[in-house]
C-alpha cells in the first residue's frame, strides 16, 4: 500500500506541500490512481499481464529426468525387468507409470475410502509399494501419470459429472471415449485425490495429462447439456490446475503437465481450454508433446515433420521458449515427450530408430534442454541409443 500511495504521490506532483498548493482535480486523481494500480500490476507480471508466482521445486534433489512410459500392465507385470534393465544399462533414470489410465481407471487397489466409494479402481499393479521399492533399488526416479478429463469410467457412472446429448446419452467421441467436465470442482477433487494418494506411496511427481476439453469441443459446446460457469474454457483448465498444485505441493511432490506441442506455436486453443502460458503459470515442468509425427504438413517448413525429427523438434522448441518468455525467471522446466515409434499412418512417414531418437535429442540439447521423456504406447523402446550425446 506504501507503495501504491508513493506513487500516487509521484504521479500527481510530489509531497504534501505540493498537494496543498495546487490541489488536483478528481479526473487528475482518477487518472493518477489507474497508473499506479497499473504499476503495480506491471511490477507482479510478465509483459502478458499473467502475474507471476514464486515456485520453491519440492524435489530440489530430483535428478535431470529422462524417463520412458510405462502402463500399468508393463509395470505391474513381467514387461517391467525389461525397462529396469533398460534403466540399468543406459543414461535413461525415470519411469512414467499409469495410476489412473486413459480409460478412467485408478491402476491400483486403492486404500482411499473415497476412492473406494466411487469404485473406479482395477488391480492392475496389485502391490504398487513392492513396485516403488524396485524402482528405488534401481535408482529409477517414479512419475505418476493421472489421465484427468478423459475418463469414460467416470463419465459412465456419474453423467452428470460429464457431458449429455439432447438424447440424454453420456456424449463420445469418433473413438468411443468420454470425458468428464473441467467446470465441476467434484472431478478436480477426485483427481488430486488418486494424486495424493500416489504421492503418499512414494511417487515424487504427478504427471496430468489430457488436461482439457474433448477435441473440437467449440463446435459441439452449445448442443451439449453441461455445467458451466461464467469463466472461459482456458480459465477453468488453468484454475484446476493451480488448485492441484496447491493442494500437492505441501506433499513433496512436483506436478506437470502434458500438453499439445502445438500449443507453444498457436494462440491459446479457447476451443479444448488450453493456455500454454497460462498451464505453464502454475506447474513445476511442463511437457509438452513434439513427437514429429504429429505435425502436419507446412509446420517448421517441413513437407513431412515425421521425416524431420531434428527440424521439427528444433522449431517445436524455439516456439515454447518464445511462448514461456513473458514469464521470465517463473518459467516450468521444460521437459518434452519425443517420439520413439514409427508413426505408419502417415504419409511419407519413416521409420523411427536409433538415429533418428537421436536426432530428437539433440535437438532438444542445441535448445538447451537435458530433460525428455520417450514415448511408445507398448513401451518398447529402440535399443542402443545415446541419450546423453555426450
């Protein structure tokens, strides 16, 4: 308030003396209060007006992440001594397992009354606490990834948690998925639950993906029956997102979440709610998903991204630092999902091995950035890659 007052002070011409010879009139005064009340926004907020907030890392120890995706299935079953060696034997040190997975179910036997109640859980990793002792016996760093507003189990049991067809219908998209509604504070409580719960078995990160609206949910959001409020699809992911952050953090646990990779060279999708600037605001790393097979024709001068990893990883990447510039010293750390699998379906597509990993890579290291993660959706992943491209 000092400040605001000096200022103000300032702005109008000086100290009391001043004042009392010349007093000013109530638009000078109005003009005056603007400009300090716009000083001081400016001295809390990046040039986009977003105000910035101060993120003490609650894993300071936690090593420089490169980490491969695991399902449930793999890490609950034999595939998981298969990606412990792979561990072993490279500079690969973290595993993203599914604990709520992308159909909606928790992965394993869940303990939280709650949780319990709503009866969403599968024994899928039947002993997560043996598995997080085996990740800690090979010094492998354990990323929990909680699928959020993609969840057909939800959306299933609970309809009005998600969204309904004029026919009354629980609404599916092209691949028969469902989601559930960001607007309803009832499902970013029920997330952060499995996500404590996941911190109080030993994961040190909570990973959140499919953190948004249903793809081209503009065209459909006025036909749809809904709960809504008065904020914008951007506001509502990026509020469940601070609120998540708030309650884990006291936890000892980073959060992060996955984005498109898009996201960074667009204007903010409005459409699905996701802001990458906004997102990356409240979260400890950000990550978002540059696999070059995703990029369509035209991106980073490319007639085929696919067929490009270093030119589209190197464009991808100089478009989210420029993204996450307004927030200066606040910035996430940036760690990306690249593409180890060949994408088929692509036209022009090639096959993906060990160089072109590396090419993703090193990319990644001519852009400043040591931290990746690999994604294969069997988690089978190329063998005799160099991941530090020393």
């Amino acid at each position: 308030m000092e400040s605001i007052i000096a200022v103000l002070l300032l702005l109008l011409g000086g100290g009391a003396a001043q004042t009392s010879a010349l007093e000013p009139s109530l638009d000078d005064w109005i003009r005056a209060t603007e400009q300090a009340r716009q000083a001081a926004v400016h001295a809390e907020t990046g040039s986009s007006g977003i105000p910035m907030i101060e993120k003490d890392d609650p894993q300071p120890d936690a090593p420089v992440v490169k980490g491969v995706y695991a399902t449930a299935h793999s890490a609950g079953g034999a595939r998981l001594e298969t990606l412990l060696t792979l561990i072993d034997d490279t500079e690969l040190n973290s595993l993203v397992i599914d604990v709520k997975d992308d159909y909606g179910y928790i992965t394993y036997p869940t303990q939280d009354p709650v949780l319990l109640e709503i009866g969403t859980a599968k024994n899928i990793i039947r002993d997560p606490s043996a598995l997080l002792s085996r990740l800690a016996e090979h010094e492998a760093y354990p990323i929990a990834r909680i699928v959020v507003f993609k969840d057909s189990v939800l959306a299933e049991k609970r309809p009005d948690l998600s969204f309904v067809t004029p026919e009354g219908a629980v609404w599916k998209n092209g691949r028969g998925e469902s989601f559930v509604n960001p607007y309803r504070k009832e499902v970013w409580e029920y997330n952060v639950q499995v996500a404590k719960e996941a911190a109080k078995l030993g994961f040190k990160e909570i990973q959140f993906d499919y953190v948004r609206f249903p793809e081209g949910f503009e065209n459909k959001a006025d036909v749809l029956a809904y709960h809504k409020d008065e904020r914008k699809r951007i506001e509502v992911v990026a509020d469940f997102v601070k609120y998540a952050r708030e309650q884990l953090s006291p936890l000892g646990v980073r959060v992060s979440v996955d984005i498109f990779g898009y996201a960074a060279s667009v204007p903010a999708a409005e459409g699905i709610g996701q802001d990458f600037e906004l997102i990356s605001k409240y979260v400890d790393v950000i990550s978002p998903m540059v696999y070059p097979s995703h990029y369509s024709t035209g991106w980073f001068g490319s007639n085929v991204p696919d067929a490009a990893p270093y030119v589209t990883i190197d464009g991808a990447m100089k478009d989210t630092f420029k993204k996450l510039e307004p927030l200066g010293p606040f910035q996430p750390i940036v760690r990306p999902w690249i593409q180890d699998f060949t994408a088929s379906w692509v036209k022009g597509y090639i096959k993906y091995g060990k160089k072109e990993v590396e090419e993703q890579i090193r990319a990644l290291k001519d852009n400043g950035i040591e931290e990746f993660m690999l994604w294969n959706a069997v988690n089978r992943y190329t063998e005799g890659v160099d991941y530090d491209l020393e």
